[in-house]
C-alpha cells in the first residue's frame, strides 16, 4: 500500500488504472499440455516420486537402497510423542518408516548428491570444507532429521540432472517450459515487453495497492492519514488505527522526509543507549534519562525524521516509511515526558 500523489484523471475508490494493465494479458492460456508445470510428462512423475504423495511409486530399491527399518526411525519417534510405551513408540516408528521409504527425497543416491553439490545445494553442516562428498547414508539422515529437508530448488536440481542422465526432456515440450502459451511468439514478446504506465501526478493524494486506488481523493495528507485510520488496516497492530501513523507513511511514501538532518549519527549515539531489549513484537529503547530523550523528540519532530538505528549491527540513520513503525511505537505509543519538567513532549 502506498500514498500517490494524483490529478482529477484518478480512477475512484476501487478501480484500476489502465496504465497498470496489460492488453496483451488476454491472449495468454495454461498450456493445457502441463497444466501449467512447465515439465514434461517424466519429469512430472519424478516429482511426484521426490515428495512420496499422490500418484508416487518410489521404492528405495528403485534407487539403489534398501528400504529403512523402523527400528531406525525410533529416536525420531520419541521426538515425536511424549510417551514409554514400547507399542505406541514402535507404531509411530513404523509410520515414519512407510513415510520416508515412499519419498524420493529421502532416499538420494551418489549421484543425486553429486548434482546437489554442483549447484551448491548441500547444507554447510554436511560438508564441513571436506573435499569429499558426503555418503548417501549420512545426507538421507540429515533430511530425516532435519524439519525443512530438501527444498523445492533441490527438488528441481535433482530431477533436471535424473532427466538429463536419462535422456529425457523436462520442459514441456508445448510450452517450453513456461507453462502458458500465446498465439503466436510475437503475441508473446509483446506481453513480456509491455510497462506499466503510472498516472499523472497532480495536487490530489489517495492510497493506492496493486493497480488501483483504494482511498477517496484527498487534498491533504491529514485528511487522507484520518481516513485511512478509520477505514484501512494494513496488519494486527493498533497503531495503525491511529492517524498519525498514517500521516507518517504517507510523508515518507511521497519523499517529503528530508534525505539529511543536523541530527547526526555522532549525536545520536551520544543521545542512545545500545542496551535494547526484544519484548513482543516492539524493539524498547531505553534511554541515558528523561531529558536526553525528550531532547531527542524534540528533535525528531521539528526534522520531521524517523530513525531506525541498528541493521546487521551496523548504525545507520535511514528515511521513510520502512522505519514507521517502529518509531511510531516511541513517539505516539509510549508518550514521551521530561523526567526533570513533566512536561510532555507533543508529537
């Protein structure tokens, strides 16, 4: 979501704005061929054996392995429910055997590893900086254990280099692999070449998603900021419901946050304290004393600046709307008062 500045050719709340939509999105299908996959027929089948579900008939044999005894699954059974009893233990055991033994992706040969290792799919904690590769056995207890596994990339890794070794395609060979088709190979380069226009600015403001409009026409950003409050709500936080958070978002959305301000990085280390605490969904910023950080309030508001201090642990002052959030919890959340007047500082 984001404030546009706009003219009178606005489209209304709800619409869309031309400029934003494709004329050559019409002509465009699901290959009926795929549907949609972009994978030929084979490829297709070895997915399906990669996660073990509908329509697999993987066997480990079929890969050259043995299938895996479900006395082998009993420590991941005991993770799995919170019991001594030997029989629930062994039935549970049991039931991740069946599961991991018709799953592919379980079950990865020397050569599915090898073309994992090519493209830079093994984790870090399997090869160590070991120039040899890891067994079959060590890698397929990692996926066992692991919660994630092998992802959809490594799924597409390992299938393109079985098709490959096999001789098969896998792409589709009536789409190439898109997945849609066009009429005609002109149709779809100019599909792929066409780019949106924006609508005209003018004096007018309204917040906008996707391709158009979601907001009334403004002339102002209050007015604007006092319905989006009442009718708008990006997420489950109650700030949002408050029109200075709104009028926040839409200063930084239209650039009117200054790009530099007298309240340098040097000054505002001297103002922060780095000891920070998480609390919820909040960063607490705890400040040297009341006056310092009124001082810094002040400031805030008179450069109409919003701070967020710390990424990757390096310290940086950054502009716009990225940093509202959080900001908006110090400034209007947690009212700001000098410990030494009592006096609050307004926003």
């Amino acid at each position: 979501m984001i404030a546009r500045r706009v003219d009178s050719t606005a489209p209304p709340m709800g619409g869309r704005w031309p400029g934003y939509m494709n004329p050559f999105e019409q002509f465009r299908s699901l290959c009926g061929e795929c549907d949609g996959s972009g994978s030929s027929e084979h490829a297709l089948r070895l997915f399906r054996d990669w996660y073990g579900g509908t329509g697999s008939s993987f066997r480990p044999e079929d890969n050259g392995l043995s299938d895996l005894p479900a006395v082998r699954c009993l420590p991941l059974a005991r993770r799995n429910i919170d019991t001594e009893n030997q029989e629930d233990l062994m039935r549970e055991a049991r039931r991740l055997a069946g599961f991991f033994n018709r799953a592919w992706r379980y079950n990865l040969n020397e050569l599915d590893i090898k073309a994992l290792a090519a493209a830079g799919r093994l984790p870090k904690e399997l090869c160590n900086g070991e120039v040899k590769l890891p067994g079959a056995l060590r890698v397929n207890a990692w996926a066992r254990q692991d919660i994630v596994g092998h992802d959809s990339v490594s799924a597409l890794v390992v299938v393109r280099a079985r098709c490959q070794r096999e001789g098969k395609p896998f792409e589709c060979a009536e789409c190439g692999g898109m997945g849609d088709v066009f009429p005609n190979d002109v149709v779809r380069q100019q599909c792929d070449s066409w780019k949106p226009q924006d609508p005209p600015v003018g004096a007018f403001l309204q917040m906008w998603t996707g391709d158009g409009p979601v907001s009334p026409v403004m002339s102002s950003a209050v007015e604007l900021a006092e319905w989006c409050a009442d009718n708008l709500l990006e997420g489950p936080d109650d700030e949002q419901r408050h029109s200075k958070y709104w009028e926040c978002k839409i200063h930084g959305d239209l650039g009117l946050i200054p790009a530099a301000s007298p309240l340098s990085e040097k000054a505002f280390r001297e103002l922060y304290d780095p000891e920070m605490s998480d609390e919820g969904s909040y960063r607490q910023y705890q400040w040297h004393d009341g006056e310092e950080r009124a001082a810094l309030m002040r400031a805030i508001h008179e450069e109409r600046c919003w701070t967020m201090l710390e990424t990757d642990g390096e310290w940086a002052l950054v502009w716009g709307n990225a940093t509202v959030n959080r900001m908006f919890n110090v400034i209007c959340a947690n009212p700001v008062r000098d410990e030494h007047t009592n006096v609050e500082v307004p926003w």
